[in-house]
C-alpha cells in the first residue's frame, strides 16, 4: 500500500524537476518573476528557475521588426491621401525590463506617434511635394518616434513611406494631365518630322528639276555642236547647208526608227518612213522661220516713231 502511495509523489516530483529547466532561443529575452515579482532577465541558452516559486513572466524578441501604420490626411492643397509608414523597431538588450513592464501595447504606441507626424507633416505640403518629400516625412517619423520610445526600451531602426495612394479621381485626373503632356510632345514631335519631310522632299524636287534643266541644257548644247561639226564636215566634201541640213533630218529620222523598233514593248506608232519626208519636214520648218522674221520686219518697219 506504501509503493502505491510512493508512486505518484515520485512521478509528481519528476515533473517539478523537469519544470525547473528552461531553454532562451537566440535574439530572445526571458523576463522571471519570483513571488509576482521581478527577479531577473535570461538571455539565451539552458537555464533553471526555482519550481513553484519562479514564473516566465514574458519573453520579448530582440529581433528588428516591422508595423506598417496605414494613415489617411489631407494636403495643403485639400487633396485626401493615404500614406503607409514602415516602422522598423528592436527593444534594446540592455533595456528589456522598461520594455517589458513600462509599455504594454508598444504597436498602439507606435501607431500613435506615427499617426501625430504624418497628421502635422502633411497638410503643410502640396500633393506634388508629397511624393518628392516623402523621405523628410519619414526622417520626422524616426526622430519623434526615437524621443519618444527610447525611454521604453525600443529603438527606432528605420521610418519608410512605401506607398502614397490619393484618392481615386485625383489620380485619374493626374494620369490625364500626364497623358495630355506627352500627347502634346508626341504632337509637336510628329508635327517637327512631317515639316521636316515636307522641306526635304521639296528641296529634293528642286534639285532634281535644277539637274533636269542642266540636263536638257547639255544635252541641246551637245546636239547644236555635233550638228554644227556635221555641217562643217559635209560642207568640206562639197555639200552646201540646206543639202546637209536634209541628208541630217534623214539621219535622224531613220535613227529614230530603228530606236522605236528595238523596244519590244512599245506601242504602235505611226511616222512617215520615206526619204523625202525629212527633206519635207526640213522645208516646212525653214519656210516656218523665213515667214516669221518676214513678219517680224514688217512690224518694225510699221512700228510708229517717237515724237522727237
């Protein structure tokens, strides 16, 4: 009857043993309250307490962590907006008890200094200069944050503004005006090259009728001379001008023959093909110019004088 009374008092006092022994994880501090009060701070590794006696009161991470505070304000220039703030925090080693027992809700705390900067910072800025100036928002963030939780044990590691969210009309307005400017810079763009095209292509047309005159010039300069050394030369075999300027128009014209016949895609076209119609088109043609400077001699002739 004894062993059975033995027995649990054996397994209960095992229990109280083992409950003696506790382990701290890496970056984590232990808080121990002996009798409700405070005893002592455990940092890492295998530790023991005094069972039924002392209690883990809390254990608090010494790691950096990270509250994002979602804050909603008005500009300077009467334009709601939400901004989120990024509060990297850690409690300091050396401070774990006013951490632990001073603060209770340290992200209310938190939250709530974060909330009185943004609300003083903002109003004074224009939305545009929100957005340049969101790090002066957040270094005003850190510093009052820093004053102000330092004496609680936390300190401030960083303050960011990751993101600034204005109301929905407000950013379809901004995105139109942004749209608006780069359809006018595209325009002006556009508007430059197509002047651009439009004076090039009439240079290029200017230059190539400039080439085209010069062209046809040369090429009637070269005819007069060659027609000139040809009468000169039929001149020196016997051959007077009217006679050599015939047996030439006949030259001609059977050239131009022989230049029709070997296009094989040209059209039918129908010219006299006899000898005498050179010496017939020579003819008219003189006839044609001895009628006009006739004409143009009588005019002078008829032509009234000047009173003197």
């Amino acid at each position: 009857m004894g062993n059975f009374f033995f027995i649990p008092i054996l397994f209960f006092g095992v229990i109280i043993l083992i409950s003696a022994f506790f382990i701290v994880k890496q970056q984590t501090a232990v808080i121990i309250e002996r009798f409700g009060k405070f005893h002592s701070i455990r940092q890492s590794g295998l530790h023991m307490k005094i069972p039924l006696v002392d209690r883990i009161a809390g254990r608090l991470s010494l790691k950096i962590q990270q509250l994002d505070v979602i804050i909603e304000t008005k500009t300077l220039d009467d334009v709601f907006v939400r901004l989120k703030v990024s509060v990297q925090y850690k409690v300091i080693r050396d401070k774990v008890y006013d951490a632990f027992y001073k603060l209770d809700y340290p992200h209310d705390q938190i939250t709530s200094y974060v909330f009185d900067v943004v609300r003083a910072e903002v109003p004074k800025m224009k939305l545009d200069d929100v957005f340049v100036r969101k790090d002066d928002i957040a270094i005003a963030v850190k510093s009052e944050l820093n004053d102000a939780m330092i004496n609680y044990g936390y300190d401030i590691i960083k303050t960011l503004v990751t993101d600034i969210d204005p109301d929905g009309q407000v950013k379809e307005a901004m995105n139109r005006i942004n749209a608006s400017e780069r359809e006018k810079i595209a325009a002006q763009f556009e508007g430059d090259a197509a002047r651009i095209l439009i004076v090039e292509k009439a240079k290029a047309e200017a230059e190539s009728k400039r080439l085209q005159g010069q062209g046809i010039a040369d090429q009637r300069r070269e005819i007069a001379r060659g027609l000139e050394e040809s009468v000169e030369v039929l001149n020196k075999v016997g051959i007077n001008s009217q006679e050599a300027s015939a047996l030439i128009v006949v030259t001609q014209h059977y050239d131009t023959l022989q230049s029709i016949g070997q296009e094989t895609n040209s059209n039918l076209i129908l010219l006299p093909n006899s000898p005498q119609a050179g010496s017939q088109m020579l003819n008219d043609m003189v006839a044609s110019f001895t009628a006009s400077n006739q004409i143009g001699e009588a005019m002078k002739k008829n032509r009234p004088k000047k009173p003197e």
